[in-house]
C-alpha cells in the first residue's frame, strides 16, 4: 500500500508491506528526504521529527535556507544525493553539463501512483503475476537549473515484504547533457548502528559471506569486468550486531542487473548510514541529447525484523515467482548429466552415446553436449564465434546425435558461448571489427578469447541466427549459455567517441536483447545460465535462465560454503549443482558418492562424470538419488530454506527444506571434520508447526515420532558416530 498525506505544507510518503514500512518527505524546500525503514508502522504517523537540525560547521548552507545554518544538505538523510551542490558525502547523481558544470541539484516536482509493478525497458524487473501484484510510486524530480528530470520509482509488494528502487534520468532540454553517475538509490538511514555482510569469491569459490561492522570508512562492494563477477556478488545485508538467522532487523539489498555495479555503506558525520547501488560510475560516461533517457537497474529491497532466515525466504519467494519467467519456472526440470568432466574436448558420437545410454538405464532424463562441438574446437584456443556443428567429430549432424539420444528416452541439450569470439576463428578472420578491443593496442585475453562486442545490432543478428538455425534443426529442449572471461579494452567500432563511455551498460542490454529474443523464439527452451561457474549469477540473469551453473568447482564440501552463500538471496531451485567423479577435478578430494548426492540435491539436480568408471554400488545409488531428487522436487524448488549451521560451525553442516504447508520436510547434514573419540552429532530443526506431530525418518528406516516442538527445541541426534565426509538426509512427515 501507498500512503501520500500533506503535512505542515509537506508531502509525507509512506509505503507499507505486510511486515515493513518505509516513509520519506518532500519538505518545504522540495528536498526528498528519508525518514524510516523498518518494523511496521501505523498510516498516519509521521516520523519527521526524528530528523534533528543543527549546525555542524563546514557544512554549508543551500540558499532556500536563508540564515539557517542547521539546514545543511551535507546531515540531511537524502533519497537523491547530488554532486556539487554542498553534500559532501558521496553522491547518487552526476552530470557534466555543456558549460563544463557538474552540479545535480534535484527538487521535487510531482508524484503518480501506478496500480501495478513498473518496467524497465530492456532490462529485468520484478513483473506482476496472477498471484502477486505490485503498486507503484513515481516521484518527479527537476534539476534547479535545467531541463533535467529525475523520475524515482518505488514498486511495492505488500504480502511479499519487498520494496524495489530505480531512476530514470530524462534530458527535456535542447542542450546536451553528460551523465557520469546515476545509481539506482541512495538511502540515509538514522539511527542504525548495523552490520554489514556480502558475498566474496574468485573463480571455483564464489560468494562467500564476509560480515565487518559499518563504520565511518566506507565499505565496498563491486564489479568493473563487465558481468556482475565472482570477486563480489550484487547483494548485501545490513543487520544489527547481534541479528542471526533467527532474531534482529534485516535489510536486503538485491540489483538486477549482470555488468558493472557498486554497493556501498558508510557511517556519515552525524553516524547516519549512507546505503548505495547501482551502476558502477568507473568508465561511465552517458550522453543525453534532447529527450533521450537513461534509466537504472532494479534494487530489490526485503526488510525483515525475525532475523536472516526470513529475510531470504522473502528473496527465494519474491525471485521464483516475480524473476523467472518460462515454461521451467514451476514445471519440473530434467535430470541432467554433463559431459565436460567426463570427456572435455575429447569426444566423438560414439562417446556421446555410451554416456547417453548408461545415463538412460540409470534414470538420468537428459544429456548436456558441452564445448567441443562447433567450429575448429578441440582445445579453447580457436573456434568460438564460429556456429555451425563439427560434422567430422560428430560423426554427422548435430540432429542425429539428438535423434539417437532422444531414441534412449533422454532429452537433449547443448552449450553455447555466444559473446566471445577466438582469434582463430572464420569469424574473426571476417569481422575483426566486431571484437572488443581497442585500435593500436594489443588486446587482453582471457581463457584465450576476446569478447565480442554485444552492444551491436549487427553481432546480435548474427549470433541469434546461428543459434536458431541450430536450435531449428537439433531437437534440444536446453541451452547452457557460458561466458569464460572478464571484459576491458572496451571499444566499439561501431559507437562514437564520445559514446564510449556507455558502452559496459550497452553490452549488456546487448546481452539481454539477445537473450530475450531468443527466448521469445523458443518459449519452451530451458536456459541454464554460465559464467565459468558463479561469475554472473545474479537476479538479471534469473529473469532469462531459471536456473545457473551455481560454480565450476563441483567439490561437494566447497559447494557447501559456495552453495551457503548463495542461498542468502537466490532461490535454491536457481542452483545448477552436479554430482561430479572423485578425485575430484578442482580440488583432489575424494568424498562418499552419497554425500556427493546429497549435496547436488540442494540445487537443479545433474551429474558430470564417467558414468563407466564408477562401481556397480555406485550406479545404484544414481538410481536412488535421481528417485529421491524427484521425491524432494517441491521441498527443494518450492519450499522454505533454513540454514541450520553457521558456515563456520566447524563440526558439520546442515539445512533443510520445509513444504509451504509444514506437511513435510527435509533435513541434510554433512560431517566436515572428524575427530579421535568422536561426539555425536546433533543439530536443531527449524520451520515444523510446534504443536504437530511428525514422523522423522533416517536410514535404514529408523524413525521416531514427536512434536515440531520437540525437534524444534530439543533437536535431533544421530544414532551413529558420522565419519568425516559423510552425510545423512532426515525427512519428517506430519501425521
């Protein structure tokens, strides 16, 4: 719901949600101003008190002020923040006017309340559903000397408890005007003393939780390498010192966006919390002529005063249901197996069959043909960019390969990497000009490959007609897109000069126009997002691929901190997750084939390995867990998530997934260490209806009956000293 009241010659906004409120004020000057986020609070209260005016020195005065020295831009806590123009903080907007100016002074104009969710113009926003529909809020603000106008929206969902942020930047006059920083949202927030906690990584190690407290250094985040990265993920919490996954005040912040961003929080002097997403500003430098426009990516806020748990669950609902689109939304999705870590490039039909076929005979529903078999491409140095099928390594057309997989009751599926390009390729060879890289320079090269460059109508025509011509005449029900390098040299041959400064974002709307227009070609084609792993696994890419590559590294004990991590804001169903040989291929570990099972089932389940290297026990147990996959579906890809551990629990870890009906549950715990004289373990469930009965169900049939409350409170105890590596699945039933 949206609230807007006149108060005291003030427009008062308020937005509500089933547990939060956010509420801010044009005051009398027109300067936006934030007041609260938080608990729930009633229509009608105004918190404009709780701003205190005083004069802190140095900080100066804006002329509507007259002699009030306490009214200063540089204390006030802002929903715009300008550069230039006295707050000396850093700032939301900056723009280079034609007479080398840079000042953004933004005032409020006007305000609309929209009966639905907002759009983006080609870009991913959260959309309404015939389940859940949004309202929104557009605030029109003008620059005080030009014809600049600032539209802010404001998308509320009210049972969901998410509210989303964005601006949109409009040149309405007959001078130029560049844009040099435009996030999606600033926020000051009072009287907040949090904690800050985002997700870290590199390649095969992705999004690690790292929690520091938010002082008066700024603490940041972001990408400049073209996607969102492994380095640092789109998305961070702000949450009291003591706030775990069960008590304190939570606020999530989420951008939909997969190319160069930046997040931020730092105390201010008055130890208010500046808190900032949006476009990375380094290299940006956006030209507006009259009447052209710039709008930002969505910021997809969640506040949640029970504590971590809730605060993701809100994210995994809000995600799942108003992010992914497509016929694999909700529709379940195929056992998949990989053949990359069981052949790499070395692979020819017959390869491909006998892994087909042992697949099949096992239960698994599809195979995946990865990179190899296209172009000139038996090793990643060549190849790329050139799309049509290796007939020779083949053996025959892509279509007879599918036919045959297709013939052993499997569906078949095929990756791509469509945004790069080999040197030694017949395309580069061709079109050089469309490789990013810059004149009389040599270029950067990463896995061995350039980008292409994907801001170009004519790059995307060609790549969207070599995949339909392919996707036309193979039966393939999957795609998995790929992207295997960081981007620089940025250069288009086909923008000017004083374009270039716009060309990361326009790479990827290149990137999402392609995407969508594929899409729209082959509604029911299931699209699994890749960037070497975790690099852009991010909530832009989810409205495209309902699931990604959640990491290369398939270790199933790294997985479970890259996989923890994750969980924090995406839906578990979004998890690509395989079971993968032993040793295995990134780290040398060898752990149980169970464990190894267990593990992938936390995610859009699959396998890549040798199927005809492993043991007969082995092959049975594929059997077990793609039927127990199937047994879980809704639990894994609808249910609730609890993380039941801390990743630096040290002992094992353990989640579960709990149906939306509290009917059913699931329980896995992995032992990480192990110890001379071992303890028991033991871990506490979470998520049962406390005055219920449920039957809980280990191996070999052991079960027991008790209330929720009692698995809730007093916690389950393993019958058995659990080795290091090994892991057991619980599962409770109501009765």
């Amino acid at each position: 719901m949206i609230s807007v009241k006149t108060i005291d010659n003030e427009l008062v906004f308020t937005l509500f949600t089933n547990s939060s409120s956010y509420q801010m004020k044009a005051d009398k000057y027109g300067v936006l101003l934030h007041l609260y986020y938080g608990r729930p609070i009633i229509n009608g209260d105004n918190l404009s008190d709780l701003i205190f005016l005083s004069d802190m020195g140095f900080s100066g005065n804006p002329p509507c002020a007259g002699k009030d020295r306490t009214y200063s831009l540089d204390t006030l806590p802002q929903e715009v923040s300008g550069f230039g123009i006295g707050d000396y903080r850093d700032s939301m907007v900056s723009l280079l006017h034609d007479d080398g100016s840079r000042a953004a002074e933004f005032r409020y104009d006007s305000f609309e309340i929209v009966d639905s969710s907002y759009k983006i113009d080609g870009m991913p926003a959260l959309y309404d559903t015939s389940v859940t529909k949004g309202e929104t809020l557009i605030i029109t603000m003008r620059e005080a000397a030009s014809d600049i106008v600032l539209k802010l929206y404001y998308g509320v969902y009210e049972k969901e408890n998410v509210i989303t942020r964005a601006a949109k930047i409009i040149n309405k006059g007959t001078r130029r005007v560049f844009v040099e920083k435009l996030l999606s949202m600033n926020m000051d927030m009072l009287f907040f003393d949090p904690d800050i906690i985002y997700f870290t990584g590199r390649h095969a190690f992705e999004r690690a939780p790292e929690r520091v407290p938010v002082k008066h250094a700024k603490v940041e985040i972001g990408s400049v390498r073209g996607t969102s990265s492994h380095q640092y993920n789109p998305a961070f919490i702000l949450c009291d010192h003591d706030a775990n996954e069960e008590q304190g005040n939570c606020y999530g912040f989420c951008l939909a966006y997969s190319g160069n961003f930046v997040g931020a929080a730092q105390k201010d002097q008055k130890n208010q919390v500046r808190v900032q997403m949006g476009i990375h500003p380094e290299g940006f430098h956006y030209l507006l002529e009259q009447d052209e426009e710039l709008m930002t990516p969505q910021v997809i806020m969640s506040f949640s005063g029970s504590g971590l748990s809730t605060l993701s669950q809100q994210y995994h609902d809000i995600l799942r249901e108003n992010m992914c689109r497509g016929k694999y939304k909700h529709e379940k999705r195929p056992v998949l197996i990989n053949n990359w870590e069981a052949t790499y490039f070395d692979f020819d039909r017959e390869k491909l069959h006998d892994i087909a076929q042992q697949a099949s005979e096992l239960g698994i529903e599809m195979l995946v043909l990865d990179d190899g078999w296209f172009g000139k491409r038996d090793d990643d140095f060549s190849g790329l960019g050139d799309w049509f099928v290796n007939e020779k390594k083949l053996g025959g057309s892509l279509k007879e390969v599918g036919e045959r997989v297709n013939a052993m009751g499997m569906k078949f599926g095929l990756w791509f990497e469509p945004e790069m390009i080999s040197e030694d390729s017949d395309l580069y060879r061709e079109h050089p000009e469309w490789a990013v890289a810059i004149p009389n320079r040599e270029p950067n090269r990463g896995r061995y490959q350039l980008a292409l460059d994907m801001s170009r109508a004519d790059v995307r025509d060609y790549l969207l007609e070599k995949m339909t011509d392919i996707l036309n005449n193979a039966p393939i029900i999957y795609v998995k897109w790929d992207l295997n390098r960081s981007i620089c040299d940025m250069y288009s041959y086909a923008s000017a000069q004083e374009r270039s400064g716009e060309l990361y974002h326009k790479y990827v709307l290149g990137v999402y126009d392609l995407l969508e227009r594929l899409l729209e070609r082959f509604p029911d084609l299931l699209l699994e997002g890749c960037s070497g792993g975790g690099g852009r696994f991010d909530a832009g890419m989810l409205y495209y691929s309902p699931q990604i590559w959640c990491s290369d590294n398939t270790d199933a004990i790294n997985r479970l901190s890259i996989q923890y991590g994750t969980s924090f804001f995406y839906p578990i169903s979004s998890f690509g997750s395989h079971v993968s040989a032993c040793p295995n291929h990134q780290t040398g570990r060898s752990v149980p084939f169970q464990t190894r099972g267990d593990v992938a089932m936390s995610g859009s389940f699959g396998y890549e390995l040798d199927l005809g290297k492993i043991s007969e026990e082995e092959k049975e147990q594929v059997k077990e867990q793609v039927a127990q996959f199937h047994k879980l579906y809704d639990l894994t890809h609808e249910g609730d998530y609890y993380r039941l551990t801390p990743l630096e629990n040290g002992d094992c870890m353990a989640w579960a997934f709990v149906a939306k009906d509290k009917k059913r549950a699931a329980l896995t715990i992995v032992k990480t260490q192990s110890e001379g004289n071992p303890l028991p373990t033991h871990v506490y469930m979470k998520g049962l209806l406390r005055n219920r009965q449920y039957r809980c169900t280990l191996k070999n049939d052991m079960s027991v009956i008790k209330t929720g409350a009692a698995f809730i409170n007093a916690g389950i105890t393993i019958p058995w000293i659990m080795m290091q590596y090994e892991s057991v699945m619980v599962l409770f039933e109501e009765i």
